[in-house]
C-alpha cells in the first residue's frame, strides 16, 4: 500500500534536514531515511561496520538488562569494563588507500574486538573509534596486560585487509584505552548510558594525551540514587 506525506509534514522534515536540498534530488525521502537509521541505531541495531552506535549507549536501552544484572549480583557498585581504540590517522588511511579500504580497516576493527572479547558489547564512540564494553553479562575484566595485546591483535586483523604488498609500515596503528568504571548507587538504568559515554571520552582523551602512564584508568562514581523499597511492616 503507498503511502504519501502531506506538504506540512514535508516541510517539517525537510527544516529538521536542510542538507538533504543539497545531497538528493528526494530530500523528503532522505530526510525521512535518516530518522529512520537513527531509530534503529537507538534501539541497538548494529551498523554497517557490525557495531553499536553511541545513541544506543546515551539513548537506548543497551544498558538495561546489565543494570539489572550487576545491582542484583553485586553490593560495591554498578561496575563495566572498557577496552576503547582508535585508528591513528585515519584521514591519511583514507587518502592513501581510498575510502573502501579505509571502510575495511574500520569494519576490521570492529571485528577484531569482538573476537578479542566475545560477549562485549562493541560501540562505535566517534567515526573512527570504538569500545568494547565488558559488561557484567560478559563476565570479562579488563586487565593492564590487555593493552599490548590488543594492539597486536588488531595490527595483525587490520593488515589483512590492506592491498597486498602493503609494507609494515604503512599499516595503520591504534590507539588502545582500558578503563575500568563503578558507579555507586544509581538510580536507574537510564542514567548508566550517558556517564559511561562522557567516562570513554575522558579516558580516551587522557591516553591520546600520554597522561595515563599506560595503566588501567579507574574510576568511582557516587550517584547515591538508590531508593530502597517499603519496609515491610512486622
């Protein structure tokens, strides 16, 4: 059955949108395709590459069942590792490659943590970054000797899919974070989202910047939002 939009609507889409004018000879249609990938992407529905994108994380429900999970299961606090990279120069990967390759070197990433940590949850932070979120479902740690060998791991993944010859050299490098988060007391679930993303985004930063020392970066939130139920009446 067709369908139609009327010119109010039109109009309305296209003010939420006005690149569209500019990139298709169907703006409405664009406009309308892009809130639809953001819908998706809000309710957890990988990308291209295989990975979450971060408005699952600060607007979705991915972190529901873990909320859950981790404050029925532990007394010290909602806790979740993060294994977080980047790729070092990505414009460069691009101009030096071509943008398919580079596309292969992102998606390559992607898999590469994924394998490296099964049952982590693996979002995409920024356009050319990433972090495997060890989660109380995935009963993963994140551990001091994780570093080194994720970066080889991912070396190892990502020259397999550069163009054959590709010297040791040219092969992209990446930045490796490892952040081990707790929060105390939190409300609810809802709130777990955006203070994990802010909390990626500060370690990440603080490693790019060389003032880690190269450890695991570990921090404790005191939210102090629980609200404890009734008191049963004897």
């Amino acid at each position: 059955m067709p369908y139609s939009l009327d010119d109010t609507t039109a109009t309305a889409l296209i003010a939420l949108h006005p690149w569209a004018l500019a990139r298709s000879s169907q703006p409405v249609q664009l406009a309308v395709e892009t809130l639809l990938e953001a819908e998706r992407a809000r309710r957890g529905q990988p990308d291209k590459l295989g990975a979450l994108q971060a408005l699952a994380l600060t607007q979705g429900s991915l972190l529901k069942e873990e909320f859950d999970l981790s404050t029925h299961a532990h007394h010290d606090g909602w806790r979740v590792g993060a294994v977080i990279t980047d790729v070092q120069g990505m414009i460069n990967v691009n101009a030096r490659f071509g943008f398919g390759v580079g596309d292969a070197v992102l998606g390559a990433t992607v898999s590469s943590l994924a394998a490296q940590y099964p049952g982590a949850k693996v979002v995409r932070i920024h356009p050319d970054a990433f972090a495997a979120l060890l989660t109380p479902s995935s009963q993963l740690a994140v551990r001091e000797e994780q570093r080194e060998a994720t970066r080889a791991r991912l070396f190892q993944d990502v020259a397999k899919v550069l163009p054959a010859g590709t010297a040791e050299q040219d092969v992209p490098r990446h930045t490796v974070t490892l952040l081990e988060l707790t929060v105390d007391q939190p409300s609810h679930w809802q709130v777990l989202g955006a203070l994990v993303w802010a909390e990626l985004e500060r370690a990440h930063v603080l490693e790019r910047l060389g003032r880690t020392s190269g450890a695991v970066q570990r921090r404790r939130l005191r939210l102090d939002g629980f609200v404890p139920g009734p008191t049963p009446r004897g």
